[in-house]
C-alpha cells in the first residue's frame, strides 16, 4: 500500500457544495398607472406582501414617484404567485395594476 490515503467519498464535498445551491431570488415590482388608487396599492402591500402601513406607503410612493417599487424578494415560485395574486386582486377590483419580477 501506498504512503497517499484516499478516502472514498474525497470528491463529495465539492459536489455536494455544487449541489446545493441557494434558490434564485426574483424582485417582485410594481408599476405606476394612471388609475390604479393609492388606497388600493397600499392594501395590496399590505394583504400580498404582509407590509406594516409605513413599509407599504413608502413603497406605494415609490410606485407613484418613480414607476416602480420593489414589494419583496422570494424565489422564482413564491415571486410568480405574488404576481399572480396582484394582477387576479387587481382585475377582480377593476384596476389594471401591474406587477412584474427580475433577477436579482
């Protein structure tokens, strides 16, 4: 026998490390209209995004001062169902609120 050990599982760690990864993590958005109220933004930020009412007026103005605002950060699933609840709350309460996602 040789004076080199080799263990049998030498090259699991980097595989394993390799293997798990975080999750991709997605920004959910939402973006200005001329007819969604301010109300209603900010009950969406509170409801969907379980945002306190300072959290969700700040981002609400961002919403209306800038275009956008970023609601949260969650994996691609959980961003996708958030989309989702805000274009089916929107729709359901007659506004064309618009919410996307991106890549961090």
């Amino acid at each position: 026998m040789s004076g080199a050990f080799s263990r049998p599982d030498a090259g699991m760690d980097s595989k394993l490390e390799d293997e798990v990864r975080e999750p991709r993590q997605y920004k959910v958005l939402l973006h200005n209209d001329d007819y969604t109220t301010m109300e209603f933004v900010i009950r969406v930020l509170k409801t969907i995004f379980g945002k306190s009412e300072s959290e969700a007026t700040r981002i609400m103005l961002n919403v209306h001062n800038q275009g956008v605002g970023v609601c949260g950060i969650f994996t691609a699933e959980v961003a996708e169902t958030k989309v989702a609840t805000v274009h089916s709350l929107a729709r359901k309460e007659g506004y064309p609120l618009r919410s996307s996602m991106e890549e961090v």
